[in-house]
C-alpha cells in the first residue's frame, strides 16, 4: 500500500490543533488539539477513530505535546506516514508555494515573524519540536498568504511611497488562503466546470473573516492585507476604520498605540459593537429576542461583508458563483440570507429552503431558481495542507 499518511499540525502560542489525514481516501484516523500549553492546565484532547480521551500535561509545552502525540502516530501510521505539514501564517513574498522546510526556509519564516508577531514564533515552535521527534521525516510549511502571492501589484500595493514596500514590506498580503483555495476548487467540482476555468467569490466567515476572488484558481484579489486586521468585521476585530483614528484617539484620549491595537483587535468587530459577545450565535439569539446591540452588529457585518464582495467582483470577468464557508458561513442560515439580500445587483438571490438546510457540515447550492449560484462549502484546511504537503514531497522526490 502506498505511503499516504500526513500529519498536519497547526501551532499558536498556547495550543497545537493536530490531525493525522489520509490523503488517498480524505480521512482522519486520529486528531484533536493540546491547548493551555506552558501551564499547571495543560491538556490534550484526543479523537482517535471513534474514541474520545482527554490527557493532562500539566506545565507541558509544544514540544512536550507533540512527544505525548508521536506514539498515537506511529500506532496509526506505521510506516505510511510521508511527512508532517505545519500551517504557517505568513511567509512574506518569499514563499508562493508550500515547501520543505530547510535551513534557508526556516531563516525566511523567522525573517517574516515581524510580519505576523503572534504566529510565526508559534509556528517555528512546532516545526522545531516536530523535526526533534521526527528527525527522518520532510517537515513541510504551508503558508496562509502564499495562495494570495497572484495578486497582481494594482491589488496589492498600498498608496504609500516606494520605500515602506521595498525595504518594509509593506503591502497586502491577504490571509486565509489555504481555505478559499480548497472552497472554490471544491465549488468548481461541485458545479461541473474546470478550476482553470473559474471565477468565484468566497467568504470565509469564523471569528475571522475574509473575503477573496479567485479567477481560474488563482487568488485576484481579498480583503485581508498587510495584517489580518483589514477588511471585514470579525469577532473582536473592527476590520476598516479610518486610519487616522489612531492619531484621533492618541490626541483626544492619550492612548499609545498598545491601548489602540488593542481596541482593534480585541476589543471591536461583534463584541465591540453588540456590547455582548463575539460569538455569532449568541447574538443570533439576542437579536431574536430583541437586542439592540446584537440586531446592529449583524446588520453591520452583514452589509461590510456584502459591499466587501461586491468590490471584489472588480477583479473577476465574470461569476460563476459564490461560496460561504467557516464556521458563520456554513452554519448561519440569517449571515447568508442578509448578506446575499445586499447583493441583488449581482443578480444573487436565495432559495429559502434550500438555505436552512445548509447547516452543521451540509454543503450544497442555496440558490433560487435564476440566480448565479450560491454554494455553502466546509473548508478543510487540514486536508489541504495534507494535500499540499504530499505533493511537496512527491515533488522534491520526483
């Protein structure tokens, strides 16, 4: 039987979201998530085939969670595991493709940790713990932003003088692709028409959200940019202010820019808005029951979110659909209904029915009879960083 096994691990600062994937039939044997790590309440939580577990690690770290893993692996794998596949957020302009990860890469992923402060360091910590365990194993990177590396400069650069993006850096570098990339090649097969012969636009919706077009399987344009903080509302993120209300708030309310970057990303988008909570369906729950706070943040979200799709219809010749996908888009029967109601120009409009079936995992068309189509599609980030990771290896083997 051939070598099809991957492990995918995906390292924050405090937790690791494992899964061990199949990549011939798309299963996942084993997976779970090692969460408060570095302190007295860490813990692992297990799926392993049909079986549920909770193992403590009290002070375990990355390292001491993924030792508590390798037997588990090696029980399953055998002598089928290819490689493991790390999700890292940000590789810059120097990465457009997944790849092993060497002493330059590792150098590289390092360099672009002041690009993405809370994720890279992370990321580098699971490589690293990983490599020690599995000496003999290709380590692979799969980067958030390379899928969005096709955008063309008039996407991406900002209207800042030359020197902030040549010796800075500074540019859109959109995130979240790994997941519009496997949600519209999934809507392309789902529709019967060639990847390459695609033009989509996709909303990935959780507690972070972006939007990008996607032509002929390739990333145009997103609303995500030089940080994952531009663009749409999110849970706690405000998305697109004015950027000089930073310079309003440090005149007005003495702040310094650590009280500001808090504000933005922690404070805003649902939760700073509703007053309540970040979690879409709690506010669903309020607004139901005639919250204020909870009614305006989703009519704010809802309505960014569709003037966020409608500008992104500029970089497509045309559309062959949209797709929701993430936690809010595959399960938020009202999002769906109240975005796609602003978007009745595109000719996009729903099928009511057809909409609240689309929930828990559910994926299908949820277009009325003329529209373009509208698809709810699960995003699979794990099996396609698996995906990615074995084509590396075949790649660098071949």
């Amino acid at each position: 039987m051939a070598a099809s096994l991957v492990l995918v691990i995906n390292c924050g600062s405090s937790s690791i979201k494992f899964a061990l994937v199949d990549t011939a039939d798309g299963e996942f044997p084993l997976h779970g998530m090692a969460e408060r790590l570095n302190s007295p309440q860490a813990v692992i939580h297990w799926v392993i085939g049909d079986q549920r577990r909770d193992v403590a690690l009290p002070d375990g770290d990355h390292k001491a969670a993924l030792a508590a893993l390798l037997p588990h692996v090696q029980e399953f794998a055998g002598d089928r595991l290819v490689a493991i596949g790390h999700r890292v957020v940000h590789g810059g302009e120097a990465f457009t493709e997944a790849c092993v990860v060497d002493a330059a890469a590792h150098r590289a992923i390092s360099a672009a940790a002041a690009l993405a402060p809370l994720h890279n360091p992370a990321n580098l910590l699971g490589i690293d713990a990983a490599a020690a365990l599995f000496p003999a194993l290709p380590q692979v990177a799969v980067f958030d932003t390379a899928f969005h590396q096709t955008l063309p400069p008039h996407a991406y650069r900002y209207a800042l003088p030359e020197a902030l993006y040549t010796e800075q850096g500074v540019r859109r570098y959109g995130f979240h692709g790994t997941s519009h990339n496997y949600v519209t090649a999934r809507a392309a097969a789902m529709q019967g028409v060639p990847v390459d012969a695609s033009a989509w636009l996709s909303a990935h919706l959780g507690n972070g959200c972006s939007t990008c077009a996607v032509l002929n399987g390739r990333s145009v344009d997103t609303s995500m940019g030089f940080t994952p903080l531009e663009g749409l509302v999110m849970g706690t993120r405000s998305g697109d202010v004015d950027p000089n209300l930073h310079g309003f708030l440090a005149r007005e309310l003495g702040w310094d820019l650590e009280r500001i970057d808090s504000l933005l990303n922690r404070e805003s988008g649902l939760l700073g808005l509703s007053g309540l909570s970040n979690d879409m369906r709690t506010l669903e729950q309020a607004r139901a029951d005639g919250h204020a706070g909870a009614t305006l943040a989703i009519e704010v979200f809802c309505y960014r979110l569709a003037k966020s799709l409608a500008a992104l219809a500029c970089a497509l010749p045309r559309l062959d659909g949209l797709v929701f996908t993430g936690g809010i888009g595959e399960n938020s029967v009202l999002v769906r209904e109240r975005t796609v109601a602003h978007l009745q120009l595109f000719n996009l409009r729903l099928d009511a029915e057809r909409n609240r079936r689309c929930v828990g995992g559910t994926s299908g068309p949820i277009q009325a009879d003329g529209s373009a189509a509208i698809l709810v599609v699960p995003t699979n980030e794990e099996l396609q960083i698996a995906m990615e990771t074995r084509a590396c290896v075949q790649a660098m083997a071949a």
